[in-house]
C-alpha cells in the first residue's frame, strides 16, 4: 500500500526511515517521526472503529490525548497486548501491530451497526439501568454480553515481561507542558539555577510551536523551540522529561508523572530497559502549561469519518505531511480556525467553503482567506454531514445564533473533509484535581483554573492566554515567578518577536441548530466515546437530572477512558441551554486523577512478583528447606507448616509430628514470635497497667502468661512475659501483633503515661528461639547445655541463662504443647549452628522437627487460644473463661478493665469459648461453621455460635473443636449443630476446651 | 500525598514514613471507674469529623517512633503546625476565626 495521503515535502518525519506496521491485519508503511493516528491518516484508513453503542464508524477525529475514536489494541503476541492505547499518542515503531477494540466481525462490516441503526431510537440514555436493572441477579449475564460489544480492548493473559519502576524526584520547579509557555517558564526558571523539571506527554518538545504557522524572531516557530530545547539541555539543574504525562496533582505538590520510556522504540522494551517509569515528584513550585483543546462543534451527523478538528488537521499537515482528505469545508466560531485554511491552500488542497457563525468576521487570518480567496460564509454553520463510511457533503446553513435556530434551508457542498472549531477548552484538569473547581470566564467562553490551594502558577493557554506573543510572556513570567518564591533570581529577559494578529471576538456556539429538533435531527454526538448524544443530553434534563454529576452519570458523559476531553463543555453547554441556566451556573463535574490511563505496569513498578513484598526468614530458614518444610505465611514471615515424610500428606504429617511431641520430643521454630525488651525503674507498673493480670510480684528468673486488652476490654494480644532484672523485662507477642504491641505500648507510653521511666525495644530478630517440646525435653536439652535442668532448679514457668550447644543462651521452661518444654533462645547469628547441634543429639531421642499446624493441634488440645483466630475482637477474658488472668484488684486501672466491667460486657448469654466434641468422631468441623441448637428451625435459623479452631487429634484419637457458642460455659453437655453448605448437619457435644491432661500434669514434670 | 513535618526529626518527610492514629488530645479519663458507661463509651469511641481544623495524633512510625500532633485541615489538607505531646496547638477554629474577623476588620 502506498501512503495515498502523504505530502511529498515538508513535516517533521523521516522519509529516509520508512517504518512497516500492521492495522486490523492489514500492512502499511509510515515514517519514522509518525504517530500511529497520522501513518493511518497517510495511508486513507477512514474508519479505526466502531462507537460504543450505536456501532457506528468512527475516523480520528484529533492529534493529541484527547482523541475519543481512535482507541486502539496493541501488541503482536498476547504477552505484549496494551489496551486503549490512543493512536494519537502511540509514535509509529517498525513492526507495530494495531486492531481496533471494538466492530464484529470487522470495523469495515459490522453486525452490530445494524443493531446501532435499529435499535438508535430505542437505546436512549439510561437504556442499560432500565432494560438490564430485572431480575438482579442476571445482571452477570448480560455485562458479560454488554462489555463484548463495548469494546472496552483486553488486558492480556500472559506474563508482561517488561519492567517498570518508580523514580522519586525533589524540584525547585516542576514546569507541566513544554509547549510555548512551558518553554518559556524552564528558560526563565532554569536561568535562575532553580532545580526545574520540565515533563511534556508528547514525543518531542514544543507543542504547538512544532505545527503553528506563525514566526518567531521572523523564523519557523519549531527552530526557536529547538533552540530553547538547546539551552536548557545544557541547564545541569534542569532534568527533560520527554513522553511524560503529569497524570496526577496531589495532596502538598505531590505529582506523578507517568513516562514511556520505551514505547516508541517497540512493543517490549530492549533487554536491560525499563519500559515505562512512574516519576513521583515533590515539586517546590509547579508551573501549569498544559494548554487547551480545541472544542467541536456539535452538528448532525458529526461522527462520520472525515469529521475532525481544526486544528488536529492543521497539524497533521504540518508536522506530519499528511492529507486527511482534499476537499474541505471549515465549521468555526474563532479566527484561531483560520489557520487550517491557510495550512490547507499551503498544501496545494482545495478549500470548499468556510462557515463562520459570526456575522462579521474581520480578523488578520480571516483576511488572508479571504485574500487567497476562500469563500466564507458569515452567519452560517455546517448543520449537517453527509456520508456513511466518510463525509461526502456538508450541508451549511444560516444560522441566528443567539435563538439557536436554523434561518435559511442552506446548500450542499461537496466535500470529503469537514473540520471545525468550536473555541479552545483550556486543559485545567491538574489545576483541579485537589479540588479547586474551575470557573467559567464568559469573554472566553472558557473554564479557567480557579482557587488553587496547591503551590502553583498556571500559564498561557489554560488560563486562556491564546495568542502566540501573550503565551510566550506568559510563561517567562511564571516561570520568574515561581522560582522567586522558592528564593531564586530570575529574570524574564528578552521575548521573541511575535507577528502582532488583528483578533475577532469568539461567539458562543457549541451545538449548531439544526431545521429539525435536537430529538428528530440526524444524532449530533457530544462524547464520541460514550456515543452520548445532545438530544441524550436533553433527554436527560427533561427527566429530571439537573446536576451536573447527574446528568454524567446518567448519560455517560465523560466516562470514557478520554475523561471527556473533547465533548465535556459542549456537554454542559446543551444542558445548561436545555435547563434554560448559564454555564456557569451548570458548573463543571470534578476532574480526578489520571489525566490520562496509566498501565497496571507502572502502576506497580517493581512491588509485582517476588518483589510484591517483603518475606522475613527465620535464622533456621535453610535447614527448614533443606528438610523437606512446606511454608505458611504468618504476617511476612516464612514458617514451617509441616515437614512431610516420604510422600505424606498435611493430616499423615500432622499427626505423626503430633504423637511425637507427645510420645518423644519435637522441636519447632519459634523465632518469629515478636520480642520486645522492656526496661526502666518504671516497667513493672507499666506491664501492670498494659496487662490485665498482675505483675508486682513476678521474681527475676521467672515468667509469666499474660493477655492485653483494648480500652473495651476485649482481648487483642498475648503472650509471656519474663523478668530478666528487677527493671528489665522481655515481652513475646504473637508472632503477627508484634509491631501493632510495640505501636499500643509506645502510644501509652508517649501520649498517657510519660512519666513512667520505661523504654522498649523490638528484639524480634535479634533472638531465635527453639521449642523443644515432649517428655524426652529435658534428657536431650541435657546433653547440650550446661544449665542445671532439675525439675526443682528449674522449674515450670521460671527461666535460666547458660549455654546452649556452646554459646549463650535463654531458656524459658514454658510449654505450648502441654508438655514438659524448654524455649532456648540464642542470638540469631548463631542459631543454625545450635539448631544443628540440638538435632544431631536428639537422634537417639526421636527428636521430630514440626510447624505450626501441630503447633496449633498441640495447643487446641490443651485448649490454648490463638489470639485472632479464637478470638475476634468481640471477644472478653470472662468470654474465653480465663478470668484467672484477670487482676481485677490491681490498684490501677488497667487498659480494659473498665471496658469489660460495661453493662454488655457482663450481660448473660454471651458467646463464651468451650470445646465441641463431634458426635462422630472422624468428622471434623469447618472452621468458621455456624452453629445452631434447633437444626430443625426453618431458615433463617437462629445462630449461635461458630467455630474457631478445628482438628484431628492423633493423641485423642478423635475429632474435635474449639468454638465460641451463646451461654457456652453453662451449657456444657448439651449438643449443637453445624448445618453446613452440602446440606449436611454435624452434631456436636459442647465440652470443656481443655481435652488433653486437664489437671496438667504432664508439663509440670 | 503529604509532607510531614516531624517535630522531633526535625525535617519535613513523606506521609509514607507516618500513621495517623485518629483526633489528638483525647485524654485518658484520670479515674476510670468513675466513669459512666456512656462516658467510656464516648471516650473510646467518639470522635469529632469537623470539615476545618482538626487536631491529630500522628506517629513517624518510620522514622523516629515519636508520637506528635498535626494541626491539619480536612477539606484542603493543608497542615498549619506539627507540635510534640503536651503542647497545645497555636492555630485552632477559634483562632483562625480570629483572624479572618480581624482581616475583615471585624474588632470584638
């Protein structure tokens, strides 16, 4: 295929650089320096899709982000698909291959076209909530048919194998834009020596600068941008940043900008490449240049391919060579439009007509096409296009703007190309992201940035500075001032030339009349995207939605993946006109981040796979692989689960470690379990205050169990607490509570009690500990260390220090498991090596390595609570029947002790903790099951209860489970009953939680 | 995203480093027991939801550890001051009040 619609001359493409890709299957050939929307336009491609509801061809319609049609799936193999990538913003790469997201079976023959065309009357706005709203529960059903035949694209399903990262960045000045005004606030702030960033979305510097046709310094506009480019290049405090979008304006002059960095090179990125990078900036100062877009007028039949902008055209022309048609017909309301008409003669094309709403157009351009000839209409519009597939005539009339009516039955022009210009809409999205609403300047006819709170400056066309000369002073102002107030001496210095244009006033047109009414004229799209109509929109007031907020919600306006960048305002307008209120009073829907879609990619960067977050390995961790340990992940730590045997399975494993603890010893990691050194003449009150037992008479050498609660008095941590010195003590935590104690203890500590003399310190990874747990405990224990283990010396709950497998440790004789065990902790940098020893000795002794899940059987059996799966916060000590651990006497009053003396805590028939012993003692109960007393009640069935912790127990030899159940404790003996999914029930007897060695005599040995 | 200015590190830092831990100055009340369940009720469970100024307990829980409160405001986000436990904030609804009187040229 040839480039059809390719000027010989000019432009900024390569033509040395011919560049193959392929669109819907189709190959074609652009230039290096093509987007992908301008290498189409030079090769005739009309249609690039099908529209969201009505499935009607859609053409590009615009040259930048802005662009609703051409939103496009690329990717030549599934790991590298991207959707709606806009074809506007996509630089054309050799072997790019394009489809288009939406048309079956083709954009060219689309099925559902026919479906647009028949069903347009009967899908008016609201359609999917009135139609697809009954029976509920299909809903599922029809999305899924509903987003087919949206065409939203496809992420992919395989593996993206690029890499994305972040990069945090600190500025003096943060310049958004590097079209003219932008430009010009780096030079003027980077002269200064200010730390600037300069981010612009497009794939050169320059905006405008590179397309306009007007001169600076009497030369082409794009060499004084090369020029600045040159200058700031060589700024060492100034850092480019080339297709960068500032996609997001945050809280204290936070923005993140979101730069693809390889997508122009090739759909993955070369080896060693990160392929896009989210900038995340704390700007001092931010300068806003973002410019404006230029508006369409809403006429009938707007959408046909052929139907672009203005300006869109103009840059097509110029900076990339190519005819997006030969015969034109200009639609305006500005002399800014003008210039297309110029640009188009320039190119040799033929200009049909111009039709200029207002009635006496005098401006410098307007002169000129007028010199060179053009015919232009005064007082008209183009009212309707003709053409299916593309424009072939443009109907224009007279039109009397002020009564919105059509005044004479016009003619038919021919012509394949009609542009029009409806004003420009400034770009005000960052300046409102936080918040500050924009506010409507009639004699601009123009939403500017309002209030900002941000530190921010805006210049040139966002704030509705448009002439080239303005925008330019405009932006070496801002850019002075934004460096002045971070302390920087700037200057503005000298400003290029400008050609000085005689300018004519904008008249207020944004839908065009047409002879029939809104509803029965030919569709007039306001949101390509949303195929949101202006007789949708003033369907939508007539029924009653007022609010701006509403009428988007309830028509889609702006919900495409553009934000509404082209149809928002002339959206507002129609419904401000339809409502009989002003724009103003309309007012705009809130813009939010992003400004334009960012990919899930760099959204992420590198926190994806194994970097997703952080893992915390024990000290033991390699022993545990090289055994054989299957892991469970506790908060962020890797723990050993089980360690199968030759093939076993959780339950066969389980049960084997199990009866070993029981009948031998077993040695579990315990190192995860928080640690927390407490010291200070203060820290014994302090646990007194924090915990609810009592403390005061703990001896050194000896340890306590403890329990923490909330202000409300319901359980939240626990763990034992052993007295090292008389002012130093060390705290255990679950293993997950550790950092939310440490968090509880010095919010007590700083905010309530600062007089308390007491410190804490994390000492989780400092020490590893060791349980050695079983009746062989202590003969194996003996062999290794030099401590005097004498059930008498060292008795239960008391702890010594010595040397464990030749280095220092401590031993706690406290037990998890019931039985007879010894916890040795040693400095983490020694543990493999103690580990090691320990094992090798307990050969002869049955020594069993286990993890949690016999850790959590063991302990069930005794009926131990793990805090935050018996328990869920609801839950009191007097709940969980350890009213024992509760020093109600204390003379302060204790964090929770108020809490569980509330009326409802102390009420009868709460859920208490009790054991269930299945009737059949092989069924095990689910954990979570809820539990009722009548399995015969009809549903719903009064609950009264659920399950907490249910196992197995090899020792027992049954089945059994720890439950919180109403009135539990005073219904001991009595049955409940677990309905559960299948439809099943399993029967229960409600027992005490204690079901191994209740007089607990096996750890006091 | 903020930036933080925490009064003990002495240096402004990102809100990543920070958790806020709810409204400031909520004391404890001296004699618990003396106090009614409605009275416990609300001191643990009710707080204000101004749209202003609003005084918060923020800690540097990766940074320094410290516990400190933040003058902030809920509609801009805008923080007035950051100030160690036991001061008392200079900007408050009262003072800021004040102000926008005086800037008025309302006098009391």
């Amino acid at each position: 295929m040839s480039q059809v619609n390719r000027l010989t001359n000019g432009g900024r493409i390569d033509r040395s650089q011919p560049l193959n890709f392929s669109f819907n299957g189709q190959s074609y050939q652009g230039f290096a320096g093509d987007s992908l929307a301008a290498a189409l336009l030079a090769n005739g491609v009309d249609i690039v899709g099908r529209s969201f509801k009505y499935s009607r061809p859609r053409g590009i319609v615009a040259a930048g982000s802005e662009e609703p049609n051409a939103i496009l799936q690329i990717g030549s193999t599934e790991e590298a698909q991207i959707p709606n990538v806009r074809a506007t913003q996509q630089a054309l790469y050799s072997g790019l291959v394009a489809t288009s997201t939406n048309g079956w079976p083709s954009v060219n023959t689309d099925m559902m076209g026919i479906l647009g065309k028949v069903g347009g009357k009967m899908m008016p706005p609201g359609f999917y909530y009135k139609t697809f709203m009954y029976p509920q529960n299909l809903w599922l059903t029809y999305e899924k048919y509903i987003r087919k035949a949206a065409g939203l694209g496809r992420a992919p399903t395989e593996v993206d194998p690029d890499s994305y990262d972040y990069l945090n960045q600190h500025c003096d000045v943060l310049v958004v834009g590097a079209g003219p005004a932008g430009l010009a606030a780096a030079l003027a702030a980077g002269r200064s020596g200010a730390r600037v960033i300069l981010a612009d979305e497009q794939e050169e510097f320059g905006g405008s600068l590179l397309d306009t046709r007007e001169l600076l310094d009497g030369k082409p506009a794009a060499e004084w941008a090369a020029e600045a480019l040159a200058e700031l290049q060589g700024m060492p405090e100034v850092t480019l940043l080339l297709r960068a979008t500032v996609n997001g304006y945050h809280d204290h002059n936070f923005l993140t900008i979101h730069q693809r960095m390889t997508d122009h090179i090739g759909e993955v990125a070369p080896m060693g490449m990160v392929r896009q990078r989210m900038h995340r900036v704390r700007a001092k100062r931010v300068v806003l240049a973002t410019g404006a877009h230029e508006r369409p007028l809403v006429y009938a039949n707007n959408d046909v391919p052929g139907n672009m902008l203005a300006g869109a055209v103009s840059t097509y022309v110029r900076r990339y060579a190519v005819l997006p048609g030969r015969k034109l017909v200009l639609s305006t309301n500005n002399d800014y439009a003008y210039r297309v008409v110029l640009d188009w003669l320039d190119a040799g094309q033929q200009v049909v007509a111009v039709a200029d709403a207002r009635t006496n157009p005098r401006g410098t351009w307007v002169e000129q096409a007028r010199a060179r000839g053009v015919r232009i209409l005064t007082g008209s519009a183009v009212v309707e296009a003709r053409g299916s597939k593309r424009v072939d005539a443009a109907r224009i009339c007279a039109i009397d703007v002020a009564k919105h009516k059509v005044t004479s039955s016009g003619e038919v022009l021919d012509c394949d190309l009609i542009v029009s210009s409806g004003g420009y809409s400034p770009v005000v999205h960052l300046a409102s992201h936080l918040g500050g609403r924009p506010t409507w300047q009639a004699d601009l006819l123009a939403f500017v940035p309002g209030e900002g709170l941000q530190k921010r400056v805006c210049a040139g066309a966002v704030k509705g500075v448009f002439a080239l000369g303005d925008t330019l002073a405009d932006g070496f102002e801002a850019g002075v001032m934004a460096a002045a107030e971070v302390g920087f001496d700037a200057a503005v210095g000298t400003l290029p030339s400008v050609e000085q244009l005689n300018e004519e006033a904008t008249v207020a047109l944004f839908q065009v009349p047409h002879d029939k009414s809104t509803a029965r004229a030919p569709k007039q799209f306001v949101d390509f995207q949303n195929d949101v109509t202006a007789a949708g929109i003033e369907l939508a007031t007539r029924e009653g939605f007022e609010s701006v907020e509403h009428v988007k919600r309830y028509t889609a306006l702006g919900f495409g993946t553009d934000q509404g960048k082209l149809g928002n305002i002339n959206g507002l307008a129609i419904a401000a006109r339809s409502l009989g209120i002003s724009i103003e009073q309309m007012g705009t829907t809130m813009f939010r981040p992003n400004y334009t879609p960012v990919t899930f990619g760099a959204v992420a960067g590198r926190h994806c796979g194994a970097l997703f977050e952080p893992k915390r390995y024990t000290a033991m961790h390699a022993w545990h692989v090289a055994n054989g340990a299957e892991f469970e992940d506790v908060g962020q730590w890797k723990r050993p689960w089980y360690f199968p045997k030759n093939g076993e399975d959780l339950h066969a494993a389980v049960a084997r470690e199990c009866l070993a603890v029981r009948n031998a010893v077993g040695i579990l990691d315990a190192s995860t379990l928080g640690k927390i050194d407490i010291q200070g003449p203060d820290a014994r009150e302090f646990l007194n205050r924090v915990y609810t037992n009592a403390w005061t008479k703990l001896d050194v050498g000896k340890a306590r169990y403890g329990l923490m609660c909330k202000e409300d008095g319901m359980v939240f941590d626990d763990g034992v607490t052993a007295c090292l010195a008389d002012n130093h003590f060390l705290m255990t935590t679950t293993t997950g509570g550790a950092a939310r104690v440490l968090d509880w203890l010095e919010l007590y500590h700083q905010t309530e009690w600062p007089d308390l003399k007491v410190y804490f310190t994390s000492v989780t990874d400092h020490w590893a500990t060791m349980t050695l747990s079983g009746p062989n405990s202590r003969k194996l224990l003996a062999e290794v260390t030099d401590i005097d283990l004498d059930k008498d010396a060292f008795p239960f709950m008391a702890w010594k220090e010595g040397e464990v497998g030749g280095v220092p440790a401590r031993v706690f004789r406290i037990s998890f498991t019931g039985e007879l065990s010894y916890e040795v902790n040693v400095q983490a940098d020694y543990a493999m090596g103690v580990w090691q020893k320990i094992i090798e000795a307990g050969k002869k002794h049955g020594l069993t390595p286990y993890g949690t899940e016999t850790m959590h059987v063991l302990r069930a059996e005794k009926g131990f609570i793990i805090v935050g799966q018996d328990t869920d916060g609801s839950v009191t000590p007097d709940d969980l029947n350890m009213s024992w651990c509760v020093g109600r006497n204390k003379p302060f009053s204790w964090i929770g002790l108020r809490g569980m003396n509330r009326q409802d805590c102390v009420r009868e028939q709460r859920k208490q903790l009790v054991g269930l012993k299945p009737v059949n003692p092989q069924q095990i109960l689910p954990e979570g099951a809820q539990l009722v007393f009548d399995p015969k009640q009809a549903i719903p069935m009064t609950m009264v209860g659920h399950v907490t912790s249910s196992y197995m127990s090899a020792a027992l030899g049954y089945s059994f489970a720890m439950a919180m159940v109403k009135g539990g404790l005073q219904r001991i003996g009595e049955r409940v009953f677990a309905p559960l999914v299948d439809g099943s029930v399993i029967e229960a007897e409600i027992v005490s939680s204690v079901f191994y060695d209740p007089k607990g005599e096996r750890q006091n040995v | 995203m903020l930036n933080i200015f925490c009064p003990h590190c002495g240096e402004t830092r990102s809100e990543e480093e920070f958790h806020a831990h709810g409204q400031a100055h909520i004391v404890r009340p001296e004699n618990p027991a003396e106090c009614s369940d409605e009275e416990w009720g609300d001191y643990i469970f009710f707080r204000d939801n101004p749209r202003g100024i609003h005084h918060e307990l923020w800690v540097h829980s990766g940074g320094c550890r410290k516990f400190f409160n933040a003058t902030r405001h809920t509609v801009t986000y805008e923080i007035y001051e950051t100030y160690k436990i036991g001061e008392k904030p200079s900007v408050t609804e009262a003072s800021v009040a004040a102000a926008k009187a005086s800037a008025q040229g309302v006098t009391a």
